[in-house]
C-alpha cells in the first residue's frame, strides 16, 4: 500500500508557511532577567544575563546578545531571593533576529 504523496506529510514536508508545534507543554509568557553559566567559563566569563520570554515544564525560551551551539548545556538561574528556578538545559535551537540578537529554546534536562 503505498502513501499518496499529495496528501503525506512524509514526503514533501510542510510549506514554508505552515507551522508545526513541537512543544509537548504550554508556554507560560514572562519577561524577566536570567543568569546563564556553564562549567569551562570562558565563552562569556562565567555568567551571561539574558531575557526569557516563556517558560514551561519542559523548557525555556530567551533572548541573547551571543549565539549558542545547539546540544551545549548550561545553568540557568531565573528570578532572586527565595523564589527562583535553577535547573540545567540544553540548547535546541539559537537564531538571530534583526536587532542583533538572538531567540534561543533551550529544553530542561
């Protein structure tokens, strides 16, 4: 049995146009400040301060002054005090915007 290749996602993919949601959560909106490290810091002396735009159960989206290498993992520490988030995420996608920067998605792991 073979598939129609007019109606099968599997062989044309989806049009420039089209948008496929690959999220298993929902985004929760905010803009609030986020603390980046890693292990080495060299790349940004340690500690980069960027945006984050959404958050969910299974990651975070932020914006960046840098670039970031897809599968490199960091620290992130979001908010002050006693309520905060501070968990390890791995870089998904890093893409540069008009303005010179950069909207990352990150996954938690």
């Amino acid at each position: 049995m073979s598939a129609n290749p007019a109606i099968s996602p599997y062989v044309a993919g989806p049009a420039a146009a089209e948008f496929i949601e690959r999220r298993r959560n929902n985004r929760q909106s905010l803009e609030v400040i986020g603390t980046l490290s890693e292990d080495a810091k060299a790349r940004f002396g340690g500690h980069l301060q960027v945006i984050v735009f959404n958050v969910s159960p299974g990651g975070v989206g932020f914006g960046s002054p840098v670039a970031f290498r897809p599968g490199s993992v960091y620290t992130m520490r979001i908010g002050t005090g006693t309520v905060h988030l501070n968990a390890k995420l791995q870089i998904v996608s890093s893409k540069p915007k008009t303005d010179g920067t950069y909207a990352v998605g990150a996954r938690f792991v």
